[in-house]
C-alpha cells in the first residue's frame, strides 16, 4: 500500500490582525432592542371573522427571533421560554411568550431564507462572484456512537449532510440538509436554484467532479471557470476541443497535481471548511431538532447567524514559511 501523500506545513500570519481582533468581541456582544411598536410584530393581528379551530397567535418573526437566541445562547426550548421571560421581564413588557411545545410545532413550518450581510470592505456588487461548496455531517438526535458499538446495533439516519455554498467574501449564499445518500454533485444543483447572481467561477473538491454537474454549470452560466480536480486516473474526454477538465488532467501530468492546485487557485477551496469549521465550532456539531423539517430551519439560522459575525470581518492571511 502506497503512503498518502503528505503536503508541507504552511505557516500564515494575517494581515489585518488588529482589525480582525477588535471584530471577533462584537460577536459575544448581543444588544436586545425592544421597539415601542414590538406587539404589532409579535402578535398576529386577530383577523374580524375567525376562522373554525386554534387561530395563531404568535407571527413567524416571533418564533424565529426565539430560535435565534436559542442558538446564539445554545439553550434547550424550555430555558428558550425562560429566557424570553426575564427579558420581557426586566424590560417591563407585557407580552405572551411562545412556551417551548409551541416553538418546537412551528419551528418546521417557517420559511427562512439564506440572508447575507455586507462588510463595508467589500467590492462592488458587480463584481465577479466565485462560489466553492463543500458538504459535511452534523449529528442529529440519538443515543450514541459508543452505545451502538457496546450493544452492537446499527442506527438508521444518525447522520444529516450539510451542503453549504459560499462566495469569495466567506458569507453563506446556499445551504441545504439531506440524507447521507444525496451525492455532492446531486444536491449542487438544487443549491444552484437558491442562487439569482450569475456565477463566474465554481470550485469544489473531487466529489463535485461530475459530468452531469459540469454540464449544468457550463448551461447556465455560460464562460464559467469550474476548478474541480480530476479523479487520480482519470482519462480525457473524447471531444473535439479539450474541456475544462480535459485541460486540468493535462495540467496535472504536466506540472503535478500540488502544482496545478497552485496554479489554477484551487487552494483557495480551503476557506469553504473553514467556513465548515466555524459552524461546528461556534454552534456544535450536533442538530438538536428532531424532525427533519426543524433540523432543516435550525441549520438555516445557523448560517445566517453565521453570516452576521463575519460580515464583521474576515481574517486576511498570507503565507510565510513552508517547513
């Protein structure tokens, strides 16, 4: 058996150290503003002839905004409750809070899109967008690994794939949640509907080396540069003009592979796990929901909160040393 292959240790500094210092403590800084019109956005308005059954009583903006301190806080739906009680309670309003049951009923049935925030150092909104996606998994409810290897059983789903699409600016732009047999490239396209810009250059590890991806990719956006590496052993295609990646698999022959990664930026792909990286660390791997319909909501303003803290500010690194 062949040894992996093992890149050289990379040391980086950053370029904006004191900038991105000082954004990192605004992220624990949470400040609740409570406006004098909050019982028109809380409460839905009690409509003149009422329907037959339970009428609701709370908008989804309440229920989000709940949702949202629960991650933030990383609070079970009960301390949720809790906590929206003592604030309204130190704030001396006087409005029903959503009990924990009720969060849990509505969470599933919210529509909640993908939000981006603009740092003040970006370019311009015409710019070329470059977008990289990259999958994970995040735990989802259930007793363990360690009790399924004790009593030798197998659990079904305890696993859910997190599909994430960012640009070049480290916001957020696509997200989904599928089972763990949805392909990369399957699930790429249905993250393709959820964007309205056009797409300039795409880039994704080798699971996103598909033919039908590709394909999709060069049909809606027409001129797009897609950096995907080739399949150790893959053959060109038996076109009349080389494609893109007719053209990486002659590059990597040519100049190998750690050399065409540096040449064609397809290192920068990195910052998509960072990206992946942040969530579990500042939210946890694990879904706490249970339904899917919930874990899907849960990880959507996971990414939006996400987005929030680094529109504060990126790190700008640079490369030092190589050991």
């Amino acid at each position: 058996m062949s040894n992996p292959r093992k890149g050289k240790k990379v040391k980086y500094h950053l370029r904006n150290w004191s900038k991105y210092n000082n954004a990192l403590k605004p992220r624990g800084q949470i400040a609740f503003m409570l406006t004098s019109d909050i019982k028109s956005s809380w409460l839905v308005v009690e409509p003149e002839i009422k329907e037959p059954g339970g009428q609701p009583k709370f908008t989804d903006l309440a229920i989000e905004t709940c949702l949202k301190i629960r991650e933030l806080f990383k609070l079970p739906l009960r301390q949720t409750e809790g906590f929206i009680c003592g604030l309204f309670a130190v704030t001396k309003v006087d409005l029903d809070v959503p009990d924990y049951s009720l969060l849990s009923q509505w969470a599933g049935s919210l529509n909640i899109k993908i939000q981006t925030y603009k740092s003040s150092d970006q370019k311009l909104p015409n710019e070329p967008l470059c977008i990289t996606m990259d999958s994970t998994g995040l735990k989802i409810y259930g007793e363990g690994e360690w009790l399924n290897e004790k009593h030798k059983t197998k659990m079904h789903k305890s696993w859910r794939k997190a599909h994430i699409a960012k640009d070049q600016h480290g916001q957020i732009i696509a997200a989904s949640l599928t089972s763990n047999s949805v392909r990369d490239p399957r699930e790429a396209v249905n993250l393709l509907d959820q964007i309205n810009e056009n797409i300039d250059e795409f880039q994704g590890d080798g699971a996103y080396d598909a033919a039908s991806l590709h394909a999709e990719l060069e049909s809606r956006y027409p001129g797009i540069k897609i950096i995907t590496p080739p399949q150790k052993g893959a053959v060109l295609s038996i076109r009349d003009h080389p494609t893109q990646r007719d053209k990486h698999i002659m590059k990597i022959e040519e100049k190998g592979r750690d050399a065409w990664q540096a040449i064609s930026g397809y290192n920068q792909r990195n910052l998509v796990e960072n990206t992946m990286f942040r969530i579990k660390t500042i939210f946890g791997g694990k879904l706490k929901a249970r339904k899917a319909e919930n874990e899907e909501v849960e990880f959507t303003i996971k990414c939006n909160l996400l987005n929030q803290m680094s529109s504060l500010c990126m790190p700008d690194a640079y490369k030092v040393r190589c050991n």
